[in-house]
C-alpha cells in the first residue's frame, strides 16, 4: 500500500507499479486556522527522526551550528539517544 498526500504522487506510484494498491490522505493540517499573522523570520529547525547512526543527526546539528543565531529541535528516540 502506498499512501500518498498528493493526486500527483497517486499517479506517479500508479506509473511506477501499476499493481500497487494506492490511498490518497492529504495533509491533515488546516492553513486556515493555523497560519501565524505575523511572519517572522528566524533560524530555527527541526528534525524528526530516529536516533540511529543511518539518520546521520550529527550532520544536521554541525550544518546548525554553523547558522550564526540557529538553533535545531530534535525529536526522536533510539540507541543514539545520549549522543
């Protein structure tokens, strides 16, 4: 089953195997009710994502670190937890 968000996903899994069985979900997030009124802009960045060595979060912390006034939210779990 691919789930896609998108009609141009659908369509793309659909070409890519025609035999896969497809489901369209769009984002379950309203913009209508939940858009800020005032842009801000900041330098802030998060990463969801278990905490393994294949996620590579080291490299997205260093890349951060590097943005003067940056800051990086991570929210997972996993063995490199205390990492």
């Amino acid at each position: 089953m691919f789930v896609a968000l998108t009609q141009s996903q659908k369509r793309w899994a659909n070409k890519l195997n025609r035999f896969v069985k497809t489901a369209t979900i769009p984002n379950g997030v309203d913009l209508t009710k939940f858009t800020p009124t005032k842009k801000k802009s900041s330098n802030r960045f998060l990463t969801v994502a278990a905490f393994t060595k294949e996620k590579r979060l080291g490299l997205a912390i260093k890349a951060v670190a590097s943005i003067p006034g940056a800051s990086l939210m991570l929210v997972g779990k996993g063995p490199e937890e205390e990492y």
